[in-house]
C-alpha cells in the first residue's frame, strides 16, 4: 500500500510501465483468481483515499487521545511525538529516559533556580483511554502498511465496551474475542518500502 | 457567586409557584385533588402525592442539570461573557414580567388528558409532575423559566443547575400538593377562584420580575469581579514571595530582590527570598539561611541548613525544603527563637515544589513520575493530608496558600492554568486565573493531506486562547492578587513574574 502522497503522476506512470508496475498487476490477477479481489480492494491505491486522520487508517473511529495528538505510539504502546518519533509524557513535554522533561534543543528544561522540572507520568496511550472512560481496554490486532517510505503498524486499542470513542457501536477491526476497536494509534517502524 | 447562586435558587422557587397557574398546573390541582377526595386508601393518596412531587423535582433537576452540563463541558463556567449574558437575559426577563408581557416564546402544549382515564392515579401524578417540572414541555407563564435555564447554561455550574431545577420542580410541585390535598374544603376552592380571576397572578409574575432584576444585578458584579481581571508581568523575575507591603523575587541575574511598598527595591544578599507579615525577610547563601528584618536588612538570625533550597516565612517559623544526600526530598521547619530543633515535616523521593505557608499551614506540591498532589502539613502536630490529587493525565507542580485560599499550577496536554480555589471546598470549585498554551507542542491530530474526520474526541475541546507560551512555575498568593513565575519555553532567556488581580 502507498502514501497517496507519493502517488503522483510520475509514479503511477511508472507503475503502469515498469517491472514493478507488471509484477504488480501479475499479482492482482493472481490474487483474483484465489478469490482475493476484496483484500486486493483493500490494498490497492485507490483505497487511499479512504484513509482518514493519517495514513494507513481506514473506516470511521476515531484516534485515541494523546498528549501531542496524533496517537503515534513506540513498540510499548508509550505516546511518541508524531513529528520526530520523541517520547513524550502525559503532559506531552519531549521527556528523556528518567521521563524528565526536555528543552526543544534536548537539554534538561529547569526552573528559575536551575534543578530539572518534576517529571510526570507516562501512560500507555491506550491504558490511559481505559483510566479515561473508565472502561478495559487491550493493545490487540494489527495491521501493517506503509506509509511515507516505511511500513507502518496500525494498533487497534481494543474493549469489550459495546461502543467507541465516536459514540456510536465499535467495529470488529482487528480485535481478538469480539472486542471492538475503541480508538486508533500507529506505530512507525524502520523497515523501508 | 453563593449569592448570586442563592438568588437564582429562591427566583426558580417564585418560578415554579407561578407556574401552579397555567392550565397543567389547574388541571393536575385538579386531578389529584378529585381522586384524593374519592380515594379512601390511604397508601395510595400517599403515594400519588409523592410520585407527583418527586418526578416534578426529578424533571427540573434533568433540565436545568442538563442545560448546566452542556454549559460545563462548552467551558462557559469560566468566561465572563457567558455569566454577563445570563445577567443580561435576567435583566431583560425580569422587565419582561414585571410589565407582564406575552411569554415568548411560549409553549402550547398540555399534560395530555387522557392519562388521566387511563392509568391509575400515581402513575398518572408521576407523569404530571415530570411534565410540570420539566418546565419546557407545558404551558409557561413566566419568563423566568427561560432566564433560569439560560443562567444554568451560561454559568455551567452542574451543581447549580441541579439544585435549580429540583427548586424549580419543588416549587410547582407544592402549591399544586397542598391545594390537592386539600381540594373540598372551601377556602382551598376560593382560594384557587380567586386565584383564576388574574390580579394575583399579575402580581406573582412582577415578584418574579423583580427576584430576576436582583439576579441580574447579583450575577453581573460577581461575574466581573470573579473573574480574573488584570495580569502584570514583571520580566527578569521569578520565585515570588509575597506579605503585606512586602513582595520579593529572584532576579537570575542579580540575585534576589525585596520590593516594599513605598520604597526603592534592594537587592539581598542571597537568593531565595521569602517574606512574611510584620516585615521579615529571610534570603539563602549557600546552605546558610538569614532571617532580618525587611526594613533595615539587620540580621536576627542565621541558620546552617544542609542542602536547603527553597524558603518560606512566618512571623515566628521557617520553612524549607532541602535535598538530602541521597537525593530525597524534604520539608522541614525551624523555630525562628532558635529554641527548638528542626522539624522534619515531609520527606519523599519524588520532587517537592516550593513550600508556602499561611499561620499553622504548610503547602507544598508532590510530583513524580506515579502522579502528583498537593500536600498540606499542620506545623504543630506535623499531621499530613492531601488537599489536591491531580487527575488522570493531570501534574500538579507548585502551590501556593493564603488564609485558607490556594493556587496552585495544573497541567495537561491541552494546557496550563493557574487555579485557585479554597482548602475548604473540593478541586471540583477552583477556577482558572490564567490559562496558557500546552507546555508540549500539539500538532492538528490529523495527518497533513489527509481528511480530519471522527476525531473530535481525541482533540483538546477548549484551546487557551492566550498566544502566551512558557512553563508555569512558582506561586505565591496574597489576598487580592496571585503571582506565578513564567519560564522561558524553550529553557533559555529570562523568566518572567506574572501578576493576576482577583477578588472573590
């Protein structure tokens, strides 16, 4: 699956002439024959223009909150910043390892006197949905696509609650034991595609 | 704002009262009082009584906490032009009923008739009283109804608005009890004629006229008072300190600073200044602490605290917080006679704020990487509790005392504010002194070139509309004003002394 921002003319030009472009409708027309045409409607590039609120996410519910807004998370499901993958805490300040917060530069952020600001919590972004509206929330299935050049997880935040953070009645996504998706988050990895 | 709250509460009582005279009001005096007087089990009139005024106070409580709610979650609670507006509207309602003018708008709709053959008698009163307390559903024969409900709204106090509607339902509910119960006697029948003939309710409408003129002129000064009105700044200084006549401040570039009223500022030779009532003044030197009086600087005492940082003064006591070698926390006291040994207050591993300390109170922020709360200590029998929890995604991170006042810095991912409230009351009753931008930067929370849809729940719903950036830091509180240190964003450059002017 592609960024539709790297969809661009000359690109799909390529793919219309080149070795990838030819492997790439062979492989349609394989999967089609396994009866594969829906999955194939699901990763194919005009399906990228039902991505909503960041790439990858397909349907309708919403992103989970997060201290710096897009709900961008580290492999432990911990708030990263979405712009440069920074951890962050709760209060979405850039934070280092000990959770102390940081200047924009990276160096300690300290008071008048000169000690460290207090560090504050950091919470598992889907945790912190579960303490939030006080329902039991699970990191469950994933699916993975990518996105700007790199493959990208999308990490459903999963709950036997009937509804979602829309406030209407979850989908199935990818929740294992009939939970249903109550919010959004994405993990980006280093694997290039 | 317990005044004008006080005010609206008695105005929705006159509200329901007058309301007893619309057609739904007669025709359930009417109802329940010709069953009642046929019903000869007791149990039963009992209960019709009951289930009518309780769904009455039931339903005016749902309507004006739900308007109250709605006013909550928009964060009208907290804007003055939301509390004028509602000054505005009784103003205006309350002219309305004193010339006694056509409500509007006015709902034609009645307590549907036939409930009345068709269910039995509690059911048919729990249904009527609903109805009646709902207040919109049925014919309205004052404008205070609908100034009500907007106050409810506009002031987005839950509590208030709760306690308004149950009011408002009581008072529809009562007259129409009392008159049902009883209904044979004479002097209820010319009571309720007399009553229909129109002058009574003339002058019950000019009451509610003019209960809503004193609302209005209760609401609108408090609204403009309550709110905070005026903020200094004062660039280049920091960790304030705060007495009567007296305020002093960190300069980072020229140590600390005393300020008297009347005088010249001077500079201390330390850092760290705290002051207290009746003028005394205690800086920091290394881990030596001088108390001396604040007018002649002459010292009247010193004390070798290790790892002492931060002070704070009362006329007869010291207060610290120092750091112990192995990196703990604490908060400690000291006798300014020197006759008794240093008290250990507090102690903990994760970072204490600045102390602050009014009479026997020591206030003091907690805040680690588990969560963060304020902590009030009692200096004569060093007794600890927890004034102020911080909320899920919430730090608490400096506080500040006066009296029995407190401010303190909160901050989340949608803001920080500087709140102010008393220890007397809970969190749910402070309000914001100040607001400004995220200490994180916030991105749109959705993906440039991608539709941002579905998304309002994981979005901050009330944005400071202050452009002011920086870190809120120290407090200090006096009776009239507060003042907060602000810290350069980006942890280089000058803080700042912010100055707000309150009352209430």
């Amino acid at each position: 699956m592609r960024d539709p921002k790297r969809s661009s003319g000359l690109e799909r030009l390529a793919e219309d002439t080149s070795r990838r472009g030819f492997l790439a409708r062979v492989s349609g027309v394989l999967m089609s024959a396994a009866g594969a045409q829906a999955a194939v409607g699901v990763v194919t590039a005009d399906a990228a223009a039902t991505y909503t609120n960041f790439c990858g996410h397909t349907y309708t519910t919403g992103n989970c909150p997060h201290p710096t807004g897009l709900p961008r998370i580290d492999r432990q499901g911990m708030p990263l910043r979405a712009k440069d993958g920074h951890r962050v805490d709760d209060l979405g300040r850039p934070v280092d390892t000990k959770g102390r917060p940081l200047t924009p530069a990276g160096r300690l952020l300290r008071d008048a006197d000169g000690e460290p600001l207090a560090p504050a919590p950091r919470t598992q972004v889907c945790a912190a949905v579960a303490q939030r509206y006080g329902i039991r929330t699970y990191n469950d299935g994933a699916w993975y696509r990518c996105c700007g050049g790199q493959v990208r997880k999308l990490v459903d935040c999963c709950s036997p609650h009937p509804k979602r953070i829309n406030g209407d009645a979850g989908l199935g996504g990818y929740c294992y034991k009939g939970r249903k998706v109550f919010c959004v988050q994405y993990r980006d990895t280093n694997v290039p595609c | 704002m317990l005044i004008s709250g006080v005010c609206l509460v008695l105005t929705a009582a006159l509200a329901g009262l007058t309301g007893t005279w619309s057609p739904c009001g007669l025709s359930s005096v009417d109802t329940l009082g010709t069953s009642l007087g046929r019903e000869s089990r007791r149990g039963r009139t009992v209960a019709a009584v009951l289930a009518f005024t309780v769904a009455a106070v039931a339903g005016g409580a749902l309507t004006f906490g739900a308007a109250a709610a709605v006013g909550g979650a928009a964060g009208l609670g907290d804007v003055t032009w939301a509390a004028l507006l509602a000054a505005a509207i009784a103003l205006g309602a309350g002219i309305g009923d004193l010339r006694f003018l056509p409500i509007v708008p006015q709902i034609r709709r009645q307590v549907p008739e036939a409930v009345r053959w068709q269910l039995p008698l509690p059911v048919t009163a729990a249904f009527y009283g609903g109805l009646l307390g709902l207040g919109f559903t049925t014919y309205l024969f004052t404008y205070a109804m609908w100034a009500l409900l907007a106050a409810a709204l506009l002031l987005g106090s839950p509590l208030l608005g709760v306690v308004l509607g149950a009011t408002f339902g009581l008072g529809r509910a009562l007259p129409v009890v009392v008159l049902a119960c009883r209904f044979t006697a004479p002097t209820t029948q010319q009571f309720i004629e007399d009553m229909e003939r129109g002058p009574a309710l003339i002058g019950l409408r000019r009451i509610d006229g003019a209960a809503l003129l004193l609302c209005a002129l209760v609401v609108a000064p408090v609204a403009i008072a309550g709110a905070a009105t005026r903020t200094s700044v004062r660039s280049g200084a920091a960790d304030p300190s705060v007495a009567p006549g007296l305020l002093a401040y960190q300069d980072p570039a020229g140590g600390a600073v005393l300020a008297r009223a009347g005088l010249p500022p001077v500079t201390l030779p330390g850092t760290d200044p705290a002051v207290a009532e009746g003028g005394t003044v205690a800086w920091r030197s290394g881990d030596t602490v001088t108390v001396a009086d604040g007018a002649t600087l002459t010292p009247a005492a010193t004390f070798a605290i290790p790892g002492v940082r931060e002070l704070a003064l009362t006329p007869d006591r010291l207060v610290y917080r120092r750091t112990e070698a192995d990196g703990r926390q604490v908060v400690g006291a000291q006798d300014l006679s020197g006759g008794a040994a240093p008290s250990v207050l507090f102690r903990s591993r994760d970072a204490i704020g600045r102390p602050s300390v009014a009479g026997t109170t020591v206030a003091f922020a907690v805040a680690g990487r588990r969560g963060s709360r304020i902590v009030a200590v009692d200096l004569l029998t060093r007794q600890a509790r927890t004034v102020r929890r911080a909320g899920l995604g919430t730090q608490i991170s400096q506080a500040a005392v006066h009296g029995r006042r407190l401010a303190y810095v909160s901050t989340n991912r949608c803001g920080q504010e500087l709140r102010f409230g008393t220890t007397a009351r809970p969190a749910a009753q402070d309000r914001a002194l100040l607001r400004l931008r995220p200490v994180g930067s916030r991105d749109s929370g959705f993906q440039r070139g991608y539709p941002d849809a579905y998304n309002a729940a994981s979005k901050c719903p009330h944005r400071p509309t202050s452009r002011r950036a920086g870190v809120l830091s120290t407090v200090a509180l006096s009776g009239t004003r507060a003042y907060v240190t602000r810290l350069p964003p980006t942890g280089t450059g000058a803080p700042a002394l912010l100055q707000v002017h309150f009352t209430g």
